[in-house]
C-alpha cells in the first residue's frame, strides 16, 4: 500500500498528482528548483526538497538527485508526470533499485517504446535514411520526450543539416537525449491518438480517441475526445493498433499510442507515449474516472475491471500559454496577478500557478488547462469559448484571445481541422480587437476620487487626456471632463453612467456596458483588454544602429551559426543564432541581406528582452 508519493516534476502535473494523493490519504513530497523555490506545487505539498540550480538539467533531469530526494522525505513512491524524465527508463531502474515504487510501465517497455525508433522498428516500420529531395518534406523529431520539443518541418534539403543540428540541441536540452530521427511529413493530417491503461494482471483498456490537431510548434493547443468526425471502423483499428503495443512490450500502467490519420483516412503510427499526457483531462471527464488513481491502482497491484467504463458526452482541453501568438510565439515572463475562471462556470482549470506567482524563464509557458465536458461537442465548444472569453488574467500577454478565437473558428466547429490549421489562419485569428472604450474606462477609473476643480472654480475645467498602449503597441488616448455633475466623457454617444476605483458602466449608443478595472504597478486591466499607462510626455529610449537584432525574450544564446564574425555577408532570414527560453529555441535571423558589423551575443550568454545580439548592415 503506497502511503507517500514524490512526484518527480513541477506545475500543473505535480499539482493534479498531488489532488488525487490528498483524496487517496496519501502523503506528498513535492521537488523544486531555486527557480521553483515558491512556486505552487512546493507550497501544496506536504514536503519538498530543493534541487539546486534552475536550469533542467541540473534539477529536474537529475535522476540522482530526485531519487535522494524521495528517500530523505521518506517517500515509498515516486510519480513521474510528463516530460522530464517520465520516459527514461534509467531513472525507472534507479527508482526500483533504491526500493521505491515506479508509478509507471516496466522500463524495459520504456526502453522499447519511449524510443520513438524502436517504436517504429517494433511496430514493423523505420525512419528515413538518407533523405533525398523525393522524399521532401520530412518532419526531424526527437527520439525521446514529446511536447513539440525537438520536432522540425524540412521542405528544403539544404536546410535539413541545420534543422537536425537545432533538433539535437533542443532535445538534449529538453530531455538529456539529442537523439532525433527524419520520417515522412504528411500534409493536412490529423492527429489523433489513443489511450491504454494496463494492469499487471493481463487486461489492457483502449479508452476512445483523442483529437489533438490544433498545434503550435508541433505541441497540442486544443485536444478533445472523443476524435470527431472519425468512422466506427478506423476507431476499432486504432483501439486494435494501440493494445496490440501495448501487450508487445508487456506495458503496464497509463500510456498513449498515437496517430496521424491523413486526408485519405488512413492511419500511420507516430509513436507510443510511456507516460501521462497533458490531455488526459479529456479521457477523464468522457469516461468519469481518474487516470492518476488507477495508475497508483495499478503500481499497486490491483486489477482492472475487464471492461472500461462507458463514455459519454464530449470534453475539450485547452492549453493556456504564456505567450504571444502574434509574435511567432514567443514565450513571455513576469507576474501573474490572477488567474480566475468566472464563479458560476462549471470548468476545470488545472494550473501550476497562484495569484502573484512569477512566471520563470527556465520551464514551459503553460499555464494552465481548461477543460470542460458537456453532452454535445457543440455545447462543449460554446461553453469553454464562454468561459474562457470571461476569464481573468492579470499577467504577461497570454493565448487566451487565439483559444476563444479558435474554439469559434467555422473550421473547428465543423470538424474539419488539421495539423496545418494555424498555418493557414494564425494572422487572421491573432488580428488585434482590443475593446475601443477600455481606455476610456481606465482614465475614468483612475480619475475616480480626485478633485472635480482646480484653480479658479469660475472657469470650466479643462478636458483630461490620458494615453494608453494596447498589448499590440497601439497607442490611444482617452478623454474626459471633471463637472459638477461628476465625470463626462468626451466621445460621441457614449454617456458616464457610474464610474468608481474598480468598475465603469458607460452607454454606448443606448446600451450600457460594465467595465471592470484593475490597476497594478505598471498595468490596467479592462474585462479581458490590456492597457500599459503612458507617461504625458514620451519617456526618453535608448537608440539602436539600424539592423540591430534584440532579444525578443529573456533566454540563454544556445548557438552562433558556425564561422559567423564580424564581417561576414549573410542573407535576409538566414539564422544567425539561437536563444533557448521556457525550453523552446527560437531562431535569431538576419532581418536584410547585408553584412554583419557587431556580434555581441556569445554562447551561454544571459540575455533579458532588449538585449542587443548582432547588427547587420
């Protein structure tokens, strides 16, 4: 009987791990970095230990120490999450070996599925040789891990060298192997998986499908389940495909078999996931269990009932970053004021992070993942836009607006997505639509309680003008007038209705709206708009040559294109070097063809957003 567990992660996972432990009766030790030191998932557990350092690899992919760690803190179990090391199965061995419990299959069937080219080889298929420009275009993926990490598109042979080179260093970065294979790239397919349960008594569950098209980066934005739009027949094949894994390599314990189903709807197997997956929300809600107490279940040797449950209705999971969309992604830190979903909606938010918690650089952008489950997948739909449209989220520019955006998207509601679905509408779902009046409100909210005169009382006050920025850099400016009746605004059709600290009601051309406001040190909240103060008068900035390259996040330079100094002529878009943030790289390249005249970035540097990397000229 397992009666303590360290779950060797952070974040939202250890937190959901920890929730099921504490139903359980079951004592939990949390791990942290220096990093971590006060994040959520060491505060709600019952111990922690430190790992020192912030980097993964000196943390949280030290198998060593985690092992140490749940023996001081008199665990006699360790789960392992996702990422990390939840598919290495040395520290599966080093976990059994100090006489702990692995919540987890058997490493042996670690070493033959994590692989992602074992896998293949067992499942009778292989990776690509040497690729020729017949077999273009090809996907570079990491043979360890998941989440997108390591995952490249190649359409151009000339740049597979560089392309597996960048995948070598994410991989190793991300799970501590840079091994990575080349297989076939299939245009417009869809992505859909499979999850097993297996006991060690012999019976292996197929629970449904699991659609997981939406994907930035080759990591899963929206996943549902069940797959919509998928015939009776290819689900049996899929559910066929993934025990027939399973039971190939005596598996035991939660895992995913996954998919991509092409335009001509046939399947082709990607790669068996020997872990927990961030989606498993879905699976829970659709068939009303919890995957975290059956595999506790289940590393204790219990047995599985012979058949699953039944499913019943839809769910959807969406994953909220801290990120910016428009921006190529890019990976944002800072505060989280708060993180909230709307009282009266009947949703799950699964986070790794309270009110006023910092957003590290070290560790993935997730925030949180919402998920709700209704009796139809249309009502599932309207309900998760719904509420997360009427979140809040006080903090660093977030995906929010591209998951109500996308959640509402005729091709998603359809069924009709792929895996190319942001290719093909990113621009248009990232479009700015910051609400027109939230400025105004602000100024009237930060206007409340000041002195309606000042000066000689005989002359009318002069109008108020305050200047706000939008998270797209736009610039407004909102104006207003102190009278005797209290706040007027100075735009056409609109009327002050109420105005106080926290909440504005305005009528706007006969209908009244509310406007709830937030102000923090550096930053006003609007309902969902974001607004950055301006100063009257524009502060003085520090100017960059032309063709100055700026680091665009806090990161680490992981690389610097071989033989590039100053002097040498590149070309426009060509990859000068590479930044490392929240466990993504992310390419530096040059902005025009031209000559680099500085290179101040060198590899292992620190940088904070700002930086000045290269000029090129």
């Amino acid at each position: 009987m397992i009666t303590s567990v360290l779950v060797a992660n952070r974040g939202e996972i250890a937190c959901r791990i920890f929730r099921t432990c504490r139903e359980l009766g079951i004592r939990t030790v949390a791990v942290h970095s220096d990093a971590d030191e006060n994040a959520l998932h060491a505060r709600v557990a019952d111990a922690a230990v430190r790992l020192p350092g912030a980097a993964p690899a000196d943390t949280y992919l030290r198998g060593d120490l985690v092992v140490q760690a749940a023996l001081a803190a008199g665990a006699d179990a360790v789960h392992p999450g996702y990422g990390f090391l939840s598919e290495n199965a040395g520290f599966a061995r080093a976990v059994l070996d100090a006489g702990l419990v692995w919540i987890g299959p058997p490493p042996a069937a670690i070493e033959a599925m994590a692989s992602k080219t074992r896998a293949k080889e067992l499942m009778g298929l292989a990776p690509l040789g040497e690729v020729t420009e017949a077999d273009l275009p090809v996907l570079v993926k990491a043979a360890a891990g998941g989440g997108g990490r390591g995952m490249r598109v190649v359409r151009e042979l000339a740049d597979l060298k560089g392309e597996l080179a960048a995948a070598r260093a994410e991989a190793h970065s991300a799970f501590g192997d840079g091994e990575v294979f080349v297989e076939p790239y299939v245009e417009g397919g869809r992505h859909v998986e499979v999850q097993i349960l297996a006991d060690t008594h012999g019976t292996v569950w197929a629970l449904g499908t699991r659609d997981c098209s939406l994907q930035r980066r080759h990591q899963k934005v929206i996943e549902e389940s069940p797959a919509p739009g998928i015939p009776e027949a290819l689900t049996r094949e899929l559910h066929e495909q993934a025990v027939r894994a399973a039971r190939a390599v005596d598996y035991t314990g939660a895992g995913t078999v996954e998919f991509l189903v092409g335009a001509d709807g046939r399947a082709h197997f990607l790669e068996m996931n020997t872990r927990l997956q961030v989606e498993h929300p879905v699976t829970e809600a659709v068939f009303g269990i919890d995957l975290v107490a059956l595999q506790i279940r289940v590393a204790e040797g219990h047995p599985l009932e012979n058949d699953p449950p039944r499913a019943r209705g839809h769910a959807i999971e969406a994953r909220l970053y801290a990120e910016n969309p428009a921006a190529d992604w890019t990976p944002q830190t800072g505060t989280l004021h708060r993180l909230a979903v709307p009282e009266a909606e009947n949703i799950r938010l699964d986070t790794g992070y309270g009110d006023g918690d910092l957003i590290p650089v070290h560790y993935d952008p997730m925030l949180a993942k919402a998920v709700v489950h209704a009796p139809t997948r249309a009502e599932a739909i309207r309900r998760l836009a719904g509420a997360l449209e009427r979140t809040t989220i006080h903090g660093p520019i977030t995906n929010r607006d591209l998951l109500v955006r996308s959640l509402r998207h005729g091709e998603f509601t359809a069924a009709r997505m792929d895996t190319g679905f942001y290719d093909r509408h990113l621009t248009d779902l990232t479009k700015p639509a910051p609400d027109p009046h939230a400025p105004l409100a602000a100024a009237l909210a930060d206007a409340h309680g000041r002195s309606r005169f000042g000066g000689w009382r005989n002359l009318p006050a002069q109008p108020q003008v305050k200047r706000y920025a939008t998270a797209d850099g736009e610039e407004h400016e909102a104006t207003y007038h102190h009278t005797r009746e209290g706040l007027t605004a100075d735009a056409d059709g609109v009327r002050v209705v109420h105005a106080d600290a926290r909440l504005v009601v305005l009528e706007v051309d006969g209908v009244r709206r509310k406007f709830e406001v937030t102000r923090y040190d550096d930053r006003t909240y609007v309902n969902t708009t974001t607004l950055t103060p301006l100063p009257r008068l524009p502060a003085p900035t520090t100017q960059h040559a032309p063709g100055s390259l700026l680091a665009p996040m806090p990161g680490t330079v992981v690389r610097v294109a071989e033989g590039l100094t100053v002097g040498t002529p590149v070309q426009a878009g060509e990859p000068l070097l590479w930044l490392e943030a929240m466990k993504m790289e992310h390419k530096i390249a040059a902005p025009a063809t031209g000559t680099l005249t500085a290179l101040h970035a060198t590899t292992g540097q620190q940088v904070e957003v700002g930086t000045l990397l290269a000029v090129v000229i």
